[in-house]
C-alpha cells in the first residue's frame, strides 16, 4: 500500500473566504478531493479582513498566536489563525497568516475604491511566501510536499533553494509550481528584490531577474522541483510561442522536462441542471426536451422574444483583451445579421462596457447585455442558451466550456489551451464531437465558424447528439486530482 503524502497548498485566495477569479476555485476544491482520496493536505492564504472570522468559524491557533518573522534584519510580529473547508466528505484545515498591516484591508490584490494595485504588493507578499515557512516551523508539521499556485507563491521555492536550504527541518521538502496564467507574473523593482532578504547572487537573468527588475513568477519557475499549468495545451503553447510565454518562453522550454500541463476539474454539486438550485426548469440528458424552458426564462430576463428556432448564443466573461472580444467588434453588423440572439454577462474593460452596451443600443431586440457579475444570471445563461462563445486570444483552461457542456450547451472556442483540449470538434455529417473550434485568431474565422454552428442547429437530431455527447463527458476533481497525485508521488520517489 502507498504512503499519504502530506501537502501543504498555498494560495493567495480560495472559495469560499476569497475570490478574484478561476485561482480560489480551484484553491477551494482540489484540496477536497486529494483529502478525498487518501492524503493529508492544509491550505494556507493570507487572512484578509474583506472575509467575516465569525461567519467561517475561524479560531486562534494557540501555539501560533506570535509567530516572528524575519524579514530584512528584523521581526514582525503576525499570527496564524485557522478554519476548516468542509464537504460532505471531508475536512480541510485551513491556516491564514494574519497581519493587519499587510492584508487588514478591503481588497486582495487592487484596491477597490481606487481600482489601483497596492503599492506594496511586493511586501505583502514576501511576508506572505516568508511566513508560511515560518508558520511550518513553528507548527512544527512538516509535508512531504509545498505546492505553490501563481505569482504570489513563487519565491517560497527560491526560499528554500537559498536562505533555508541548510534549515534540517526543510530537508528533502519539495515543491510544486502551478501557473494558472502566465500573464500575471508579480513584476517589481529591483529595490523590492532587497525586501526579500534572497541572497543577491540569484538576481542574474539565469535567476529572478527580469530586464532589470524583480520577477516573483519567474522565481517560482527557476527553483520550483516541478512546474505545472492548468492544461496540457497551455503548458505547450507557454514554452514554444512568445504571444503566450510573455517574455519567459525559453526559460520554460529549457524547463520543458519539468513542465506539465492537468487540465481543471469542475464541481458538479454545483454545476449540474439536475440539482442547479438557480434555474427555474431542472434537466438532465434524458429529459433535454426541458432545457427550453430555461431558454424561455432567460430571455424573458434579457427582454428578448422567444423563438425556439433562433438559436441564443451566450457569453460570461471577464471583459479583457485577452478574451477575444476585439474579434466581436470587428464583425458586429454581419454577426446581427444572422439569425441568432445573444446575451452577455460580464465586467471588466472600458472599452468593452463601452462595445456591448452599444451594441444592445443598437440591436436591442437581438442583444442582450449586463455589465456586472450575478452568480443566479450565471447559472441562468449556462441553462438557457443554446450556444456559448469563448473565442479567447489564450486560455489557460477556461471553465465556463466545461459547465456548458454538463449543460448541454454546445461551445464555439477559439483552439487555445484548456479551450483545445477540453471541447472536441463536431462532425455535422455524423454528429460527433462536442463543440465547434477555429484556429485562427481572426474575425472572419470566427464568423464561420458561428454560421457553421448555426447551420448545425437547424438539424435538430443532430444537435441533440452533439448536446448529449458535452452532457455525458466527465470533467469533474476526481480525474484531475488523480493526476495531481501522480506528480506529488514522482517527487517523492525523487526524494528516496
């Protein structure tokens, strides 16, 4: 019988004390299916004061109330509290560094008055990469394994690679570094490189360097024992094209024997139209036939007339460059002219409020749009519409195909990362596959492919066909944990 690998899981937010995006997903369910499935893993985040201590439960942890940590020849003093994530399952110990100083404020990473980072972001979070191993230390838990996620975690493996690689308590620990999305890499002067307290022969471009200034994420990538991203396309694309590596392509395909890439899981007690508490008609596959209703209601919701032979394409998205919609705007008269509708939901992006507002201004009776985020509305898209639209420039992994899908409405991506490897390209002829894919980040690709699907939809034996195909494919932790534990397993064959 093999060993239960211990793991410590840090992250800079995770459901359901913090969320920013995708990252505090996966933070809040990966952990729960990795204790599910026989191993000892705690998470640990900052303790942010925008998250209620009362509404969570959280408590002291009694030999962690002072903790000292050092940090540029002197000690702050912080403590660490703690909280469980629970599943019918399992519980999940979480432990958050508290420091009202660094994390006593409304936001995560932006101020939300503002709009701006905080200016200390950089010390923010070397305190926070500092004192987990402190907090480890004193808690005197040791894993077997620290697997880091994104920027913000990055110098924990350069920590340990330097200032505590003669520390006996560290020994034989190895680590694993996720990158989530490579566009956001915790770039700071270099005087934050002297806040670190690393040693100054490790700032070299062979180290965490970057055209002079300070790289969090590449330090994560240079000292990490193995690196991953969140699907295997993506973990391709970011070590061999420069429009992805964002200026640190040739150091991960240097480290290409190291890099992996495991596609998201998604939660299905959340994410299903058998149990989704957000939609007024529930479905599964044998009784498709219901869907429509939730067709009926989210376009009563938008202002839209029915007509179940128009297909309603939907869109929910953070509104930024990186997720196509500059190809949208490009097309937008010949896009209305089709038979279809479509419905939006997202915030983001002046430029795109700007676009989307214009266009229901001037398509009113076709489209319909809203600037904001509503969790209900969310649900409400995936259940109702017939079509849902990714056409992003890159995409890590992407989530919302993969509900879509479970919900058996058909997605249009652009074959990027998690997009490629998650939706299979449909045959009209015979009615396989699951979606319908372009290569080419181009308007008039996109625009083919959109008139491709519509043609498809027409033929309502087909389309059903390719609606049960995405409803009966798995993309749920269980798989993707699996892998996860693959990799801890490698390390720690590594290590004997």
């Amino acid at each position: 019988m093999s060993k239960d690998i211990n793991i410590l899981y840090v992250v800079a937010e995770a459901v359901p004390f913090a969320k920013t995006g995708g990252l505090a997903d996966v933070a809040g369910a990966l952990p729960q299916t990795v204790k599910e499935l026989g191993h000892e893993i705690r998470i640990m985040m900052p303790k942010y004061a925008s998250f209620s201590e009362r509404k969570f439960r959280v408590h002291d942890v009694i030999r962690l109330r002072e903790i000292n940590i050092p940090i540029r020849g002197t000690c702050i003093t912080s403590s660490v509290k703690s909280a469980f994530i629970s599943s019918s399952k399992v519980k999940v110990q979480v432990y958050f560094l508290a420091n009202d100083k660094y994390y006593g404020r409304d936001g995560i990473y932006v101020n939300p008055h503002t709009k701006k980072e905080y200016a200390d972001n950089d010390e923010r979070f070397i305190f926070f990469c500092k004192g987990t191993l402190e907090t480890l230390k004193k808690l005197g838990w040791r894993p077997d394994i620290i697997h880091c996620n994104d920027w913000h975690t990055g110098l924990i493996p350069a920590y340990l690679k330097t200032i505590y690689k003669d520390d006996p308590f560290f020994k034989n620990i190895k680590t694993i570094f996720t990158i989530h999305n490579l566009a956001y890499q915790g770039i700071f002067p270099k005087e934050s490189f002297d806040k670190s307290d690393l040693p100054s022969s490790i700032f070299t471009p062979d180290g965490v360097e970057f055209h002079g200034k300070f790289n969090f994420m590449k330090a994560g990538i240079v000292y990490a024992d193995i690196i991953n991203t969140v699907s295997e396309k993506y973990a391709q694309e970011i070590r061999t094209k420069e429009e992805f590596g964002f200026g640190l392509e040739k150091l991960l395909n240097k480290r290409k024997n190291d890099l992996y890439g495991i596609i998201n899981g998604v939660d299905y007690n959340v994410w299903s139209p058998q149990t989704d508490e957000f939609i007024p008609t529930k479905y599964s596959a044998a009784t498709i036939s219901k869907k429509v209703e939730n067709k009926k209601a989210l376009l009563q919701k938008y202002n839209l007339k029915f007509d179940e032979n128009i297909p309603v394409i939907g869109i929910i998205s953070r509104l930024a460059d990186q997720k196509g919609f500059d190809l949208i705007g490009d097309i937008v008269n010949e896009l209305m002219s089709l038979d279809i509708q479509m419905v939006v939901l997202g915030t983001g992006e002046k430029r795109y409020h700007e676009l989307f507002q214009k266009i229901h201004n001037k398509y009113p009776d076709k489209f319909g749009v809203y600037l904001g985020f509503s969790e209900s509305l969310a649900h409400l898209i995936e259940a109702g519409s017939d079509m849902f639209l990714m056409p992003s420039r890159y995409e890590p992994c992407g989530l919302n195909q993969i509900y879509s899908l479970k919900y058996g409405t058909v997605p249009i991506v652009r074959a990027t990362g998690g997009l490629d490897d998650t939706i299979e390209n449909v045959d009209e002829k015979s009615g396989t596959g699951t979606g319908f894919k372009f290569n080419k980040y181009d308007s008039k690709e996109l625009l083919k492919t959109i008139k491709k699907a519509i043609k498809v939809y027409q033929d309502k034996k087909i389309w059903t066909k390719i609606m049960k195909n995405g409803m009966s494919k798995d993309f749920s932790w269980s798989n993707s944990a699996k892998k996860y534990i693959a990799l801890y397993k490698k390390l720690i064959k590594e290590k004997e």
